[in-house]
C-alpha cells in the first residue's frame, strides 16, 4: 500500500504546480499581447516616419536660377529683399514665366 503522507505530498504538489503554471500561462499571455501591441506601434511609427520624410521632401526648397542668380522656391512669397523692384523681364521666382521683352512675331508687310 501507499503512504498516506506521501500521497498527501504529491497531491499538494500537484496542485501547487496547476496554481503555477496558471500563473505562468496567464503572465504568458500578457506578455504576448504586449509584444502584438508593440509590433503594432511599431508599424505605426515606421508609417509616421515615412509619411513626415515624404511631406519634408514635398517642402523642401527647390534651388533654381532666376536671372542667373540662385533662388529658392520659399522667396517666392511676393516678399523681395531687394530695396528695388525685379525688372519686367526677371521673374521672382522660378514659377513665374518671364516677360518677353519683345512684342510679339514680326508681321510681314509684303503687297500682293
């Protein structure tokens, strides 16, 4: 026959560990969603950041040559730091066409 003790011991034991790894599947489990979460923002983060270097690259000034001389697309605002005004001919900026100085295309004034 068995020893009543001993088999008092092992069903105690039994149960510690049932407690134990309800305990552990549970923190398991914590720790899994957790990891979903943070894989989560971490997409998140990657999208932000990509979408912020697509917005900063749209912004970015644009280098052009306005009258020979470098320009960026932000002076464009209509604001000149010149104490002068820009000439008929030389834009202020790069998405402005300049005036022709000439009137147009000569007409022929041949007689028939």
């Amino acid at each position: 026959m068995l020893d009543p003790e001993l088999l008092e011991r092992i069903t105690a034991r039994c149960a510690e560990l049932d407690g134990l790894e309800e305990q552990l599947a549970k923190q398991l489990a914590e720790v899994r969603a957790e990891r979903d979460e943070l894989a989560v923002a971490e997409r998140v983060l990657e999208r932000m950041r990509e979408q912020l270097a697509d917005e900063r690259a749209s912004v970015a000034p644009v280098r052009g040559q306005v009258g020979g001389r470098a320009a960026d697309r932000r002076n464009c605002s209509g604001s000149s730091r010149r104490s002068s005004p820009p000439t008929p001919t030389t834009p202020r900026c790069s998405r402005t066409p300049p005036t022709p100085a000439w009137p147009g295309p000569a007409t022929s004034s041949t007689a028939t």
